[in-house]
C-alpha cells in the first residue's frame, strides 16, 4: 500500500504546475502528498516523484522512499539525457515514447515500470507540446499509485544513446536553409528563456514565434 508521496521541483521548471496538480489529484485519491522544492525537504514515505529535476540524487535522498520514479521522454535505454522531446522534434519524430523509470545511482539507467506514448501533429510549439509532456507525467504517476500491486518493473535491454544539454547557442538559426528546414527549430525555442536568434552583419536578432489565433 502507497500513502506517503512526495513529489520534487527542484528548480523553477515549467513543470511546476503540473506537479502542484499531481498532488491535488493524488490527495484527492486520500493519499498524503506533498509537493517539495528541495532535496532537503524530501520526506522518508513510499515513493518520491523527480518531476523536471535538474540535481543529482544522492544517495541519502533515494534511501528516504521506497520508490523514486522519474518520467523520461524516450525509448530507453536509447535517448537518455538531457530535453529528449526537443531533441527527437529536432529528429522529425512525431511520436515520442514515455518511460516512468525507477531513479538510480546512473542517469535514466532505471527499471521501468510503466510506458507510454506523446503522439504530435507536427505543429506544436513548446508550451503546446510541453502541455503534453505535464499531462502524461501526471498521468504515469497515478497509474503507478493506482496499479502498483499489479506492477512489475523490467529492465531496460538493447543499445544505449544519450542526447546533450541543449545550450542557448543551440537556437540560433542558420540563414543558409531555408524556412521549411528551420520550423522544426522554431518549434522547440522558447521566447523567453532559450528565443530563437541569428546573427547578421556583425548584429544578433532574437526571433520569436507564436501561432497566429
């Protein structure tokens, strides 16, 4: 039986909201959660959930649940690392698979336990597509609350590949292809925090992309 469950931000992540609605829901199921914004307030219970996590896992803070779980956007073992939605945009991927994995003293190395697929139209932008992601992180938490009785974990088996940290220089755009090679791109920037930008005579433009309503 699952009672005590914390789940863990620890940063500023866009995932925030959906981690406070993960809670909601998962109070709403008569189970005490806890949303914490450091590893230091991660409480001892049954299972701590890594939503958008960015610091490593000591061991001391895996000891405190039973189960740490954390959600990854790809096919493991291939595609572990860092924004594996972004990455496989990039790739022209439309559906992107979903691991719920146990977290471990190695990256995405985890047992997984449950699966599940993002399926995309080809036209979303990152709050559109990361709508999505929130969503079936949600998702995965409560059906492993809800069937973890049921649940055996496997291995993960095959090949492994791991994407890089994209970094701000990662958006900026060559103005030698054409628009068409550039949207996949586009889609994947964010305005704010990481803004599509190119450079011309000297001169560094931001571009920024929203749908037209």
């Amino acid at each position: 039986m699952i009672n005590n469950i914390t789940v863990l931000v620890d940063n500023d992540s866009w995932i925030l909201p959906y981690a406070d609605k993960l809670v909601s829901k998962l109070t709403q199921l008569g189970k005490s959660a806890q949303l914490a914004r450091n590893h230091e307030d991660v409480e001892v219970g049954d299972v701590c959930f890594f939503l958008g996590c960015t610091k490593v896992a000591k061991e001391a803070l895996l000891n405190r649940n039973k189960h740490n779980l954390v959600v990854h956007e790809s096919d493991l073992p291939k595609g572990k690392g860092f924004a594996p939605v972004a990455w496989q945009i990039l790739e022209g991927n439309n559906i992107i698979p979903v691991c719920l994995i146990e977290a471990g003293n190695e990256v995405d190395s985890g047992d997984i336990w449950l699966t599940d697929i993002i399926k995309l139209s080809g036209t979303e932008l990152a709050l559109e597509w990361r709508e999505l992601q929130g969503n079936i992180s949600i998702k995965l938490a409560l059906r492993f609350i809800r069937e973890y009785s049921t649940l055996n974990a496997i291995k993960q088996s095959g090949k492994s590949t791991s994407y890089p940290r994209r970094r701000p220089n990662d958006s900026k755009i060559d103005l030698d292809k054409n628009l068409r090679d550039v949207i996949p791109l586009l889609r994947i920037v964010d305005n704010k925090d990481y803004p599509a930008f190119f450079e011309y005579k000297g001169c560094k433009y931001k571009l920024e992309i929203s749908k037209y309503e």
